[in-house]
C-alpha cells in the first residue's frame, strides 16, 4: 500500500487542533507529499463542527488510535488467481513470481481459498495414490488449456465433470473388457497410434479420448466420435506427460487450502500473528470490507517498517497524542505549548513558536512557501486563530497571531469582530451538553511532580449558562478523575463577555489547601482576568501541586 502520513492534533481535540491539521495537511500535498492526510484523534466539539460545516470543508478522517494494524504493514497487493483457473497455470504463476502462496479469488475479486504448496502436495499426494481410483474436476477447456491440446471434436467445453483417467496400455481385446467393465461417461481415455483402441474408447462412450504423441485420429474415429458425443482431442506430448497434465488440469479452487481466514485491515497485529502461525504456508490474505483481497500478510511483515508517518500538530507531549503513536517514525512537530519530555531517536523539523494559535504558524508557512490559499481554507484558518486566543484577547495572543488574522481577513473578506461573536457562540452549544461529555471537551493532560493532571476547557458567551449545573459538572469530574487515575480533574469554563472563567476542580484532598484561587464552594474557583489555559491557569497549577508535595 501507498505510504500515508497522517498529520495529527491531540486528543479532545479543539478547533485549532483540528484545523491545523486540515491546513497543514494541504499544505504538505501542494508541496509534493501526496500521501499527507489530515486525522483527528477524537470527536470535535460544537464549534469546530460549526465552523467546518459553515465553510464547506469536511472534518478530517477519524483516528481513534495508531496501535498497530495490518494495513499499516501491507506492501503491494499480491497476484491472485481466479479460481477456475488451471492448477498448471496457477503453479505457473507461483514459480514466475516467486510466490510461495497465491490468493484464490472468484470473478468479482473476492477471497475464496489459498493455493500453497502444502494443499498442493497434499492433493497430489491423493491422486497418484495407487490403492485409490483418482477422481480429477476437470473440464475440457481446461484439458485443453493445460495439455495444449488441439481439439478435434468437442462437446460441451466448459462444463466441470468428475473424471476417471484411464490408459489404453492393454491389449485390444483385455482394454475393451476393462472399458465396457463399468459406466465410461466420466472417463478421460489417454490413448496413442492405434486406431482399434481409439475406436474402443469412442465406441464405449468415454467423456474424452485424448491421442498423444501428435497423433491425429482418421476421419472415421472423428466421424465415430461426433456421432457418440465423445470429445476428441490430440496432445503434443507422450502418454505419461499427459496424463500427469490431466491430474493438473483441475480448477485450482478443487485444491486450494479453503480454511486460511482471511484478516481486514483494521485488525491488530496481535490478531495477525495469531492467524500466522495458526496458517499451514505462515501467510494470511487481507481483503477489505467487500471481501475484496488487497493484500498478504507473511511473518516477514511482522518485522517490517510500517507504510505509516506521523506529523504532530498543536501538540508535542506523548501523553496527549493518539495512542499508539510511538511505533511510527514522526516526521514533524508543528506547535506552540510548552515543551514536554518529547524525543525521538533521529533528527526531526520541530517548529515551536510564541504565538496564540498553531494555525497562526500554519497559514505564515503558506506565506512563506508562497503557496496559494482557497477561500475555504483561509477562512478555517482565521478561525483555528479567533479560536485559540479568544478573539484575540487571549493573554497568549501575539502581534503575529494579530498581523495574520487581518492577513486572512482581507483574503476572505470577513468581519473579525462578527466572526469572533459567530465562533463563540457556536462554542457556548458545549454547555448543553452531559456532563460526562462536558469535562472532556479540550481535554488536555499534563504532569508534574509526578501527578498527572486533567484539565479541560470550554468557551462561553457567559458562565451563567452552566453554574445551575455545577454539582453534575462536578460529579462528571470525579468519575474522570477516577476513570483516568489523575490527581485532578479540572474543566476551565471561559466567560467570553466578561474575559474571565471559572474553575471546576476534583482532586485530592491533598491538594485543596494550597489552591489560593477566590472559591464560593470547594472545587468552584473564579478565575477573574484569566482566559489562557497554557499561560495562565497551569503554571498556576504546577505551583499548586509542587506545594502539595512539599508538605
């Protein structure tokens, strides 16, 4: 499969996460990385999907997670066969390609059995059995195809019959006593230059007579042979190569392995090795939600690189990213946090600026690579900025983040303060929410002195919309706090209009005396003149928690 590389924000994702991810993504493709495709690790909020809809742009593809799967590991979609296909052809096909399994498919493509060398064998092994009359699926089409046969006279070409070969060896008078002993219908008679026996055979009423050697019967065996019904063909080569090529005629489907199951590739790697080693030919087909065989999976993909890249946008600690994103090498990091405990063992582009809003540095780089901007994408753009810093009253705002929103502005002929209003207000929809979805939106998670902290966030056009809610808003806190085994859970709700928030907090006990914020109830803290969750509250936080343990 094409190599993908999937430019990602963090979990919860908000709006400027979800848009860089989209610009950027675009970006990459007009400057020639073909496989760069835009991802989001988790549902968008109310405004993000407000925002998307309202500029006709679709949401980027859902990634719940990267652990490993198989499709990540496919290479190149393996030959098939189809499964009416000659064995001969089909073993043909492996030799040429050097294949050690082939994929059986039926006329729409889809996955039907595997043709290894072990099933092989094993048929073969049955045929050539001599305490057993061998039974040989055949049709004279394929008797024909195999064999190179040239027809001389033929009935009903592409029908499957179960066929008994037998060879003219006897003499002529024993050879017609053998023939006449039992129902002829189904026989495949081999049979060389002598005409009294090929004369027998058609006269008995065999299926096929086959001459060998070249040998072409005379007019009246051929005349004989249509008046009977009896299919006529002459084989280029000597009986015994012959009657070998008759036991490969068979359609590859009648030997194939039928009880190889076949993986999709949303299946894990665990479940892959499972079905590998449970395989006689330590192969596995992959076939996608039709049934349609994309690939093969083989132990050697096991040990492979994965077809998967990464780039990181709005985002750089591990702790928020997608899980599973260690496997995959990480090409880039594009953001504007703080910088966490994030490495990796080769060197990568890291891009980390003061600014408000990743998707300021996105559309400079657009500027930069002097890259054109669709309408729609600048619009995003703009918003991914009035998002993040708040309409640009966000503590974090720069001059940059400022310079470019009026850039994008006079690109998309938008209003800032009406579109500000129109984003924000499509944010305050979170307040209608549950609570158990509310305390995850923007959801972000932290660490210090070794505790590990949950803070979400949302906008509002007033704090008033959710304080009749706050003992639920609470309660949604603690499950979290529970479920994500945090030392606090908080949810910072943003009063737009009055560029201040509220602090919703459930942590441990330990923590509570040294949380130096004005509070009307234990866990509800107002947060007067603070909208900037990185800038703001969680140094703030940090300061808290190392107190707590210092005690």
């Amino acid at each position: 499969m094409e190599r993908t590389t999937y430019v990602i924000g963090h979990k919860n994702p908000d709006t400027d996460s979800v848009v860089a991810a989209v610009s950027y993504a675009a970006l990459k493709r007009a400057l020639g990385l073909k496989g760069a495709v835009a991802a989001r690790a988790g549902a968008v909020n109310p405004q993000t999907e407000y925002i998307f809809h309202r500029f006709g742009l679709p949401l980027p593809e859902f990634l719940p997670d990267l652990v490993p799967k198989v499709g990540y590991y496919l290479g190149a979609a393996p030959i098939c066969v189809h499964e009416m296909t000659p064995l001969w052809e089909a073993l043909a096909t492996m030799e040429k390609s050097g294949r050690q399994v082939l994929p059986i498919v039926d006329s729409g493509g889809k996955y039907k059995a595997m043709l290894h060398y072990g099933a092989f064998a094993q048929n073969i092994l049955a045929k050539i059995n001599p305490h057993r009359k061998a039974v040989v699926p055949t049709s004279l089409s394929h008797l024909i195809e195999t064999i190179k046969a040239q027809p001389l006279v033929a009935f009903d070409k592409d029908s499957v019959f179960n066929a008994r070969m037998v060879v003219a060896a006897l003499s002529t008078a024993k050879f017609a006593d053998y023939i006449h002993a039992e129902p002829a219908g189904n026989k495949i008679v081999l049979v060389g230059d002598r005409e009294e026996a090929q004369r027998i055979a058609v006269e008995a009423g065999a299926k096929v007579v086959i001459t060998t050697n070249g040998v072409l019967p005379s007019r009246e065996i051929k005349e004989l042979a249509e008046a009977k019904g009896v299919s006529l063909l002459s084989s280029p080569y000597d009986t015994s190569s012959t009657s070998l090529l008759v036991l490969y005629s068979a359609p590859v489907i009648t030997v194939a392995d039928e009880t190889i199951v076949a993986l999709s590739p949303r299946d894990w790697i665990k479940t892959a090795k499972q079905a590998i080693a449970a395989s006689p030919s330590r192969s596995v087909p992959v076939v996608d939600d039709e049934g349609r065989v994309i690939g093969l999976f083989s132990e050697g993909d096991l040990i492979k690189e994965a077809n998967i890249d990464v780039i990181m946008v709005d985002h750089n600690e591990f702790s928020q990213a997608v899980e599973g994103i260690d496997h995959y090498r990480i090409l880039e990091v594009i953001d504007h946090h703080r910088l966490g405990s994030f490495s990796t063992p080769y060197p990568i582009t890291f891009i980390n600026k003061v600014v408000g809003s990743t998707s300021t540095i996105v559309a400079s780089m657009y500027r930069e690579t002097r890259t054109p901007l669709s309408m729609a994408m600048a619009s995003v753009l703009l918003c991914g900025i009035l998002s993040d810093t708040l309409v640009l009253k966000s503590a974090t705002t720069t001059d940059l983040d400022k310079e470019t929103a009026e850039y994008l502005a006079s690109i998309t002929d938008l209003s800032i303060e009406e579109l500000g209003h129109d984003i924000m207000a499509s944010a305050s929809e979170a307040a209608r929410l549950p609570a158990e979805a509310m305390v995850r939106v923007d959801r972000k998670e932290y660490e210090s002195e070794g505790k590990k902290l949950s803070v979400s966030q949302i906008e509002l056009m007033s704090t008033l919309q959710i304080m009749d809610r706050a003992g639920e808003i609470l309660t949604g806190l603690a499950g979290l706090r529970a479920e994500t085994g945090s030392y606090l859970a908080a949810l910072m709700a943003t009063d737009i209009s009055k560029l201040e928030s509220i602090l919703f907090m459930a942590a441990d006990d330990s923590l509570y005396p040294y949380v130096n914020f004005p509070s009307s109830q234990k866990g509800i803290y107002l947060l007067k003149d603070m909208l900037s969750r990185k800038k703001q509250l969680m140094p703030a936080l940090f300061e808290m928690v190392e107190k707590a343990q210092e005690r």
